[in-house]
C-alpha cells in the first residue's frame, strides 16, 4: 500500500509506519506547492492509495468524489510530535482493519 504525508506533517512520521507501509512525503516527491486538487491527481497518477494531510478542511475545500484515494485527516490539538504519532498509530489501526473509506478523521 502506498502512503503520502502532506507537507505540513512532520517527515519524522514516516518512519512510525516501517517497512509495512511505501511512505513518501509530499517533499520527497517535489510536490511542494501544490494546492490539494493536483496534490490528489497526481498522487492517483502515481499509484498512492492514501493521503494523510494534516489540513482539516480539505474536505470542504475538494470534492473528494472524484478522486479514487482514501484520506486520512489527522485531527491534532497541537502540533506535537508525540500528538501526530499517537494520530499516526490510530491511522495505521484503520489502515489494517482493512475498512478504507473515501474520507477518514483520525482524532
């Protein structure tokens, strides 16, 4: 399964996913910039099957119907590190329940 990490996460997130996951950052793919409608085709066009973006109203601002990638809002109170990797073990959970719906909020 292959994940992307927004550019406003903290890359150190990445490495919570290990080998069971192929994790790439926005950053390491030179998408940096790009608003969230040609981040989701061009993560489609590239084979991810997820997008984790730390940007709460992505849901309103994209109709996400019409892109075929499952999303993963993490819903942080703060921008910790340790509150992002708690939100990241929750998204990996969900990930292997293997219940992958358009939109998720991992809170």
């Amino acid at each position: 399964m292959k994940i992307s990490l927004d550019e406003n996460l903290p890359t150190s997130l990445k490495a919570i996913f290990r080998s069971q996951f192929a994790v790439k950052t926005v950053h390491e793919m030179n998408w940096l910039g790009k608003n969230n409608g040609e981040l989701l085709e061009l993560m489609i066009f590239h084979g991810f099957d997820i997008f984790i973006p730390g940007d709460k109203n992505l849901q309103y601002q994209q109709n996400l119907d019409k892109f075929n990638i499952s999303i993963f809002i993490l819903d942080a109170v703060n921008n910790r590190p340790e509150t992002f990797h708690s939100l990241i073990e929750k998204t990996i959970t969900r990930i292997n329940s293997s219940n992958l719906q358009k939109l998720t909020i991992i809170s």
